[in-house]
C-alpha cells in the first residue's frame, strides 16, 4: 500500500469524526486545527494562511471531503517524507475518532487493543469509501488471531456468522469490527490477556512488519562473550534489544540481498549455533532449540530473497495478491452476468417467435373454422335452394363431403404439425437449458485448467530460476577454487624463490660478518700499536735536547723554552722526526 493512501484512511476517520451532524462536511475551524495537527504530526511546515486562501470564496461555510482533499494533496501529503513516526499519525487521527464512535459497553479490551484492531481495519480494508472491511479479509484477521492466541480455527461457527453478515451487508466497518474481536465472540474460553497479546502479534506483524521476534543469544564483537537479546525481525532488518519490552535498543542488523545465513556446528559450549554475514559485520547467534533454530534461518532467508526481487513483505504482497484475486472474480462475475443476460435476451426473443408461430397457428385454425362455418352455411342454403333438384343435390353433397374429408385431413395433418412443432420448442428449450450449463461446467473447468497452468508456469519458472542460479554458484565457486589453486602454486614458487635468497644472504652475511671481525682485529691491533710508538716518541722527544752553540738571530720558543737551535736545524729535526716515526709503521 502506498503511503498516501495508508495516511488517507486515517485521515478519513479523523474527518468523519468531526462530521457531527453527517452532513459530509465539516467547519472551516475544526479543518484548521486538523490540519495544523497532522503537520505537527507529520513534521511539515505548517501555513495557516493556505487554508484560508484555499477556501476564500466560502469563509464561513463548512467545507465537504471532496472539498478538503486538494487542500489536503497540495499542502500536506505532498510534503510528507519518511521522517516522523506513523504510530503517532495514527493515535493523533485514533484519539478524534474514537471518541465519537467507540462503544466500551460490552468490550472486553483495552483501549490499546482498540486502536491496533482499529490499525489492522485500515491495512486490510477496502480503498473504497466509506472504509469497509470485505468478508474474505474479516476470514484472514480472524483466522491470524486465534493462531497468535493459540487456539483452533472453528469453521462451523464463522460460516454461521458468514450467513449472518450476508443477510445484512456482506462486510464490516472499523468499530463493528472492534466489537466483533472485543465481545469475545470469536475468542470464547481465552482469557483477556491471551486475546490482548493475539491482537498485539497480529498488529506487530501486519502494521508494524514484525515477522519474527523472540530471545536468542548473540555473541559480542569486542569481548566475545555471549549475552542473551529479544531480537525483532523485520522485511530489511534485525534489530535487538535488552528486553522484550524495547525499551533499550542494543544494535541493528541490515539486511540487503547479497546477505547469507548459514548453521554452524556446535560449539564453546553453545548450541543450535548460525552465522547471519552482511556486507559490513558478520553475527553468531545461538536459538534455543533446533526448532527455533529452523525457523529463524528459515525467516531470515525469506527476507533476504524478498530484498533480492524486490518484493514486499509476504503479508503485504498476500494481501495484494487477495485484492487482485476478489478483482478477477469480480470482473468474472460481471463477464458471467453479461453473457447471462446476452443468453436470457436470446432466450426472450425465442420465446417470442414461438409465440408469433403460436399465434399464426391459432389465427390459421380460427380461419380453418371460419371457413368451416361458412361452408356448412353454405350447404344449408343450398339445401333450401334446391330442395327440388335432389340429384343435383346428391353430386353437390358428394362432392362438398369430399371436399369436407379432405379439409379435415389436411386440419388433422395441421394440427398435428402443431403438436410437433411445440414438442420440438419443449426440446430445444430443454437442450438450450442443457448447452447452459454444459457450457457453465465448460467454463469452470476451463478456468481450473487455466489456473493449473498458470501454477504450472509459475513454479517451471521458478525452478528454472533456482537451476540456473545453483549452476551459475556452482561454475563461479569452480572458477575461484582454480584461482585459489593458481595463487597458491604461484605463492609457493615465490616462497621458494625467497627462501634460496634468504639463505644465500644469511651465507653472504656470515662471510661479510667474518671479514669485518679480520678487519677489527687487525684495526684494534694497528690502533693499540700506533698509540704505543706514539708514546714513546712523545717520551723520547721530551728527553732529548741537544746543547748547541746558540745563533745570534730570533731564538725559537719551544714548550721547555727559548730553543737552542735555528729554523734550519728545526726543520732538520723534524725531518728525522718523521722518519723514525714511519720506520716501526713499516716494521709493522
């Protein structure tokens, strides 16, 4: 159902309820302020000024439906997006109508329960006003809510209740529904809280898309420890919460058509174990037994197959499929209608040129009379005419006698043609009633063919389609594993390879390690022995100073003092210097 029309049915019920004296139409106050509530509802920017440009003409007058709708489209649900809460939309349009048409005498539900019937009532109604509920959709709630109560579906006691309906109205309105579910008519030997947890299973799965929810055990991400959830399962997510009673949100899981669940072995001590992987995080959750197992594996991948056709939720797309199939019959029953009408018009028109045979039957037997009468009429005044004349009389009798024969054999022949002729209209009357409803019985196997031919299709297609996709895992699961195979040879060789290097570097280094040991040997060794003949140079040359005679020129300071000697002899002096020094490095 498309959001619009979802939010037009409780928008209607908010409008009827305002609609005091049923008249259809509502005052101009009580529209703006329902107006200005359901922006406020709806978070849409709210102008007060529209609603009175809208309806500038008529100021003070009240306002129909009809005229409130274009009103209603432009101003409002052409502005409405995803963004506020669809609950509270309808508790808003609830509270308005409820006060005016909800009768407590005889329930026997809470006020809560009310409003979820109430919600149901506008998903499975009708989009035909004034809202209706069809006797095929009362059948499907009904039956759904003594599953969620756990009790037995008694067919017995709802045709009686069909016969009932159909003497009347053939459906229901939203509070003959409420006060259907809350008498307990349909709930005898359940307790209120049995009925009210019904209600609320079926509201959880019909309005607020629920189609699985219970405690199962998740195992966390960061300490991996195991920690028990109420998770809630719906068409594009898995959420889960603390506690059964949602008040404290712990995480979501999202679902998209690429995402697979699988069982696990058991395992840590846990058991009835799967695997839900998505495209960001993957999740180990434990159910509490088998059964349950199967049936969250079960769940989780119809969803997934959903999101991957595109297809609603199953309970949406059911009760789409249930509007189309009442469509189809219908337009059947109107086709069936027509040709009875086409039938019965061919049947009135034979009836009345049977009629017109009949008529010119009587008409030629009246004439046949006629002429009867007037030919004895005539022998009586030919009697009296010639009386005299008995030979003549006789000729003329004889003749008229035979003449008289012969006419009653051909009205005998004629009537007799009669009789067969309304034989064969009883008979071919009979065999029209009979090609009737050989053709009615030709018409309902014919469409029983069809439709097990359409089912045929159906599931050939299908199972074409699961063919196809097993083959085109099988061949692409192939083509990995030959890739894998390749990779991992190519990774070997290059282990290999990286080995033999490795090994031929650890050699390298060892023998390098080696030649730098030899070289710090010999390093330390030149070092310790530089800096022993250093020593005894510097001993030396402290020690010896020579006595010259001393030159009358600059005298050369020196560390021990004025120098005895001259530039000349310096440069001598250290000439010899050096070459004792470069003597024990060649000794060396």
């Amino acid at each position: 159902m498309a959001l619009r029309d979802e939010l037009l049915k409780s928008i209607w019920h908010a409008f009827t309820a305002l609609d005091v004296d049923k008249s259809g139409k509502v005052s101009k106050s009580q529209l703006k302020v329902l107006s200005h509530n359901l922006c406020t509802v709806m978070k849409i920017p709210h102008d007060p000024v529209a609603l009175e440009e809208h309806f500038k003409d008529d100021d003070e007058g009240p306002v129909s439906n009809q005229g409130y709708m274009p009103y209603l489209n432009k101003f409002i649900l052409d502005k409405v997006k995803d963004n506020f809460d669809l609950q509270d939309f309808n508790r808003m349009c609830w509270t308005l109508c409820a006060r005016k048409n909800l009768d407590r005498t005889h329930l026997i539900i809470s006020n809560d329960d009310a409003f979820k019937i109430w919600c149901i009532f506008n998903f499975l109604s009708e989009d035909r006003y004034p809202l209706t509920m069809v006797t095929e959709e009362i059948e499907y709630f009904l039956r759904k809510l003594t599953e969620a109560m756990g009790g037995s579906w008694v067919e017995e006691r709802f045709e009686d209740y069909k016969l009932e309906l159909n003497a009347k109205q053939q459906s229901l309105n939203a509070w003959e529904l409420i006060s259907v579910v809350g008498s307990g008519h349909f709930s005898k030997g359940m307790d209120r809280q049995t009925l009210s947890m019904g209600i609320n299973d079926v509201y959880q799965e019909l309005i607020m898309d629920v189609l699985k929810q219970g405690y199962m055990m998740k195992k966390g991400h960061k300490r991996k420890n195991w920690t028990e959830r109420w998770f809630l399962l719906k068409p594009n997510s898995i959420s889960y919460y603390v506690g059964e009673d949602l008040a404290e949100k712990k995480g979501d899981i999202l679902l998209d058509g690429n995402c697979c669940v699988e069982s696990l072995p058991d395992k840590e001590g846990k058991k009835c174990l799967f695997f839900i992987k998505c495209a960001q995080k993957s999740f180990e959750i434990s159910a509490s037994d088998k059964k349950r197992k199967q049936e969250w594996i079960q769940a989780i991948q119809t969803c997934v197959s959903l999101l991957r056709l595109g297809r609603p939720a199953p309970h949406r797309e059911a009760r789409q499929k249930r509007r189309e199939q009442r469509l189809k019959q219908q337009a059947e029953q109107e086709e069936l209608e027509l040709r009875m009408r086409e039938l019965q018009t061919a049947n009135e028109t034979k009836q009345q040129e049977l009629e017109a045979m009949r008529k010119a039957l009587e008409e030629a037997a009246a004439n046949a009379a006629e002429e009867e009468r007037r030919r004895l009429q005539t022998q009586t005044e030919l009697q009296d005419r010639y009386r005299t004349d008995l030979e003549r009389e006789k000729m003329v009798r004889q003749q008229m006698e035979e003449q008289v024969a012969q006419k009653s054999t051909e009205l005998e022949q004629y009537l007799q043609r009669v009789r067969e002729l309304e034989d064969m209209y009883r008979r071919l009357e009979d065999a029209l009633e009979d090609e009737r409803h050989a053709r009615q019985d030709e018409e309902t196997v014919r469409k029983l063919q069809a439709r097990l031919l359409e089912e045929e299709a159906t599931k050939r297609v299908e199972l074409e389609q699961i063919h196809l996709r097993q083959q085109r895992a099988i061949s692409e699961t192939e083509a990995e594993k030959q890739e894998l195979e390749k990779e991992r040879l190519a990774k070997e060789s290059a282990l290999q390879a990286a080995m033999k290097q490795l090994e031929q570097l650890e050699s390298e280094r060892q023998g390098a390690l080696e030649q730098y040991q030899t070289v710090m040997k010999k390093l330390e060794d030149a070092t310790n022995n530089t800096k022993t003949w250093k020593h005894k140079v510097a001993h030396h040359e402290g020690l010896i100073r020579l006595i010259q005679p001393g030159s009358k020129g600059n005298q050369m300071i020196t560390n021990w003092g004025p120098a005895a000697f001259s530039e000349a002899e310096l440069s001598l002096r250290e000439k010899e210097w050096q070459e004792r020094k470069n003597q024990p490095a060649q000794a060396q």
